[in-house]
C-alpha cells in the first residue's frame, strides 16, 4: 500500500509562524505514515469576486495541488477567537473559483501562544469547511491543539511536549484511515 500525498496549508501570510513549524515538524516527523507537502498561501491576493471566472495563477496551482492531493490538512493560528482573513480569503477563492474541496478529507490542526490552544479559530474552520460550496469531509474529532506554544519547539523545529507528539501522531494515523475510506458524494 503506498503511503498517501497530503497537502498541508499554513494557515497564515506571516513570515514567522508556529504552525508552519508545526507541519514542518509532521512532515519530517511521520514520513512512515504520510508524503506531507507543506504549501504557503502568502502569495495569494485577496478574494475578489470581480475575478472568479479568470482567478489568479496561484490560486489554480493551488486548485489543482488539493484536487489530486489524497487529502489535506490545515494549520491555522487563532486572530480575535477565528482563523485569519488571509486563510478565510484564500477558502474563499477554492469555493468559488474551484471547487477542489468537495468531498476531499480534511484534518484540522493549530498552535496558539494562549491556554486554549485554537479551539475557537478550529470551531470556525471546521464552520468554514462545512459551507455549502467549500463541503469538505473533515475528521471529526482529534483535535490538535497545542495551546503555549513558545515553550513546546526546541530552536530545530522539534515539538519537545513527548505527549504531544503521540497525540499527533495518533490524530495523523486517524487522518490516514480516515482519508483512505471513499467519501459519500455530497450534493451541491
């Protein structure tokens, strides 16, 4: 059986950010269990309606990386309890634009400076992915967030927090299970 192709977004148009050391971190860490191809969206300009029947080059490359990806996972940091507006902006482009979402299994993961880890901004996402034009199938529970960020990294990128990292790594062999059933076709 070969190993499935993830995309993993980073959720964010910073130039530093802990999770996109967090799926740096998946990607070299589980490569038993998953080809985890890390993917920026800092590049894609703001969802502009006027352009959804010629949008921009980078929003089809990303498209068509999602659309033959066998799933996708989504880092995202949490701004005033929901994801930030450049993650929502670039879901925006992939539900009107394209539509490489549908039916394509999602898993939700985020880091956050704060106790509470990101469960407000994953509430959102999983509100967002579950939109009509978006209709991802996304795993339901295992949930990972890891809340105080700062002290869980060593200065390499490495996630130190050993419960940590098996409660990832148990939530990705979910995910992989999870990604390699056939999700129901769900009706436009």
């Amino acid at each position: 059986m070969t190993k499935p192709h993830f995309i993993a977004l980073v959720g964010t148009n910073a130039d530093f950010s802990y999770n996109r050391i967090l799926l740096q971190f998946m990607r070299r860490t589980f490569t038993d269990q998953a080809d985890i191809e890390v993917r920026e969206i800092a590049d894609i300009p703001l969802f502009n309606e006027n352009h959804m029947k010629t949008p921009p080059t980078c929003v089809t490359a990303l498209s068509a990386a999602i659309d033959a990806a066998d799933g996708v996972i989504i880092a995202s940091p949490e701004y005033d309890h929901a994801i930030p507006a450049a993650l929502k902006s670039v879901l925006e482009w992939l539900s009107s634009a394209t539509h490489p979402f549908k039916n394509k299994p999602v898993m939700v993961v985020g880091t956050s400076y704060g106790v509470q880890g990101t469960v407000r901004a994953q509430t959102n996402l999983r509100q967002v992915l579950d939109a009509p034009g978006v209709q991802a199938c996304v795993l339901p529970g295992n949930e990972f967030m890891l809340p105080t960020v700062k002290d869980k990294f060593d200065q390499q990128g490495q996630l130190v927090d050993e419960r940590s990292v098996a409660f990832l790594g148990q939530c990705l062999a979910n995910f992989v299970q999870f990604a390699a059933i056939k999700p129901v076709s769900v009706s436009a």
